[in-house]
C-alpha cells in the first residue's frame, strides 16, 4: 500500500505531493507532542511522586498506541475506502440474504 501510495505522488502533481506531506507533516507533529508529553511525565514522576503524574503517564502512554493506529490506519485513505466497501457489501447482503433471527423457523403456515 505504500510503495502505491509512493508511485501515485511521483506520478501526480505537486499540489497533490504538497497535500501528501502536509498530511504527513500533521501526523509527525501530532505523534511527536504525545510522545514528548509521555516522555516529560515519565521523567517528571520520577522526581516528584505524585499519584496524579502516575495516572496521567498511564493515560499519555496508553494513548499512543490508540493515535498510531488512528494516525496511519484510519485516515488511510485505502483503509477508509475498503472500510466503506465492507460497510457497503455488508447492507447489500443483508438486503438480500434471509433473516437469521429464528423466527418462522419451525412453525407450520397452516
């Protein structure tokens, strides 16, 4: 997917090379202001011990993981656009596939 991604800005414009590492640029701040804020916290608790610090470094430190994943998969453009896929092949089946939900299964219409 990446290498796709590579080959379609060496092929497009620059505007859309100029969007691409803006994008980019976003994403490195964004993790970056994270990563310090967990990093900061982490030194600052092991000088002053205080439970609040202690919370806190949890919660920067467990929300990296989470805003890597939003970060590089969610806004994807080719992730967002096989999640829509699925979403839509996903309605169309359950348009025409039968209910599963038990009812009129073993009763008699007489």
């Amino acid at each position: 997917a990446t290498g796709n991604a590579i080959q379609r800005e060496k092929n497009g414009s620059g505007k859309a090379s100029a969007t691409q590492a803006m994008f980019y640029v976003r994403i490195i701040v964004s993790l970056s202001v994270l990563v310090g804020v967990t990093w900061l916290l982490g030194v600052l608790v092991t000088f002053v011990d205080h439970v609040t610090l202690h919370y806190l470094f949890s919660v920067t430190n467990s929300l990296q993981g989470c805003a890597v994943f939003y970060f590089y998969t969610l806004t994807a453009q080719e992730v967002r656009q096989a999640l829509r896929k699925n979403a839509t092949m996903q309605s169309v089946a359950k348009t025409f596939m039968p209910s599963t939900s038990g009812f009129g299964f073993g009763t008699s219409s007489s």
